[in-house]
C-alpha cells in the first residue's frame, strides 16, 4: 500500500521561501503569480492491507515528526 502525506504551512504563517520563489519566478518573467506558498510531500510504502491502521499510523508519523502541527497542516492519501 502507498500513501502520500503533504504538510503545507497554516494560513497566516509566514513562508519566506514560498515568497523567495515567487520573487524568482517574476524574475524570470512569469506574470500573474499571486502568491507562492511551499510545503513538503512524503511518498511512504506501507506493508500490510489495513487502511485504517495505516491511516491511524501515518497520522501518527506526522504528529510526531513530519509535520510541525503548531505551524503546519497536513493531508495523508492513501492509494
């Protein structure tokens, strides 16, 4: 079994590489760019055919290391 986990910034945090990078795409001339915010993807292989205890599982991981959950959200796909 796959999942994927996005951990994204929460609203209203600041995200200095999301706006470094929305400065660069300006430099290279892409118009209309709004606002770019960052975040992380994790592409995790699962053994075992439970969905709910991998999804309890990875819920898990990200409370305890892939996210920051003070100052990220996070979303678990499981494929």
């Amino acid at each position: 079994m796959k999942a994927r986990v996005t951990v994204t910034l929460k609203n209203g945090v600041l995200d200095p590489q999301g706006k470094a990078i929305e400065h660069a795409l300006s430099g290279l001339g892409f118009d209309g760019i709004g606002q770019v915010r960052q975040g992380k993807v994790f592409d995790i292989e699962l053994t075992g055919t439970d969905k709910a205890k991998a999804e309890a599982d990875l819920k898990a991981m990200c409370d305890k290391l892939l996210a920051n959950t003070v100052i990220e959200n996070y979303s678990v796909a499981i494929t």
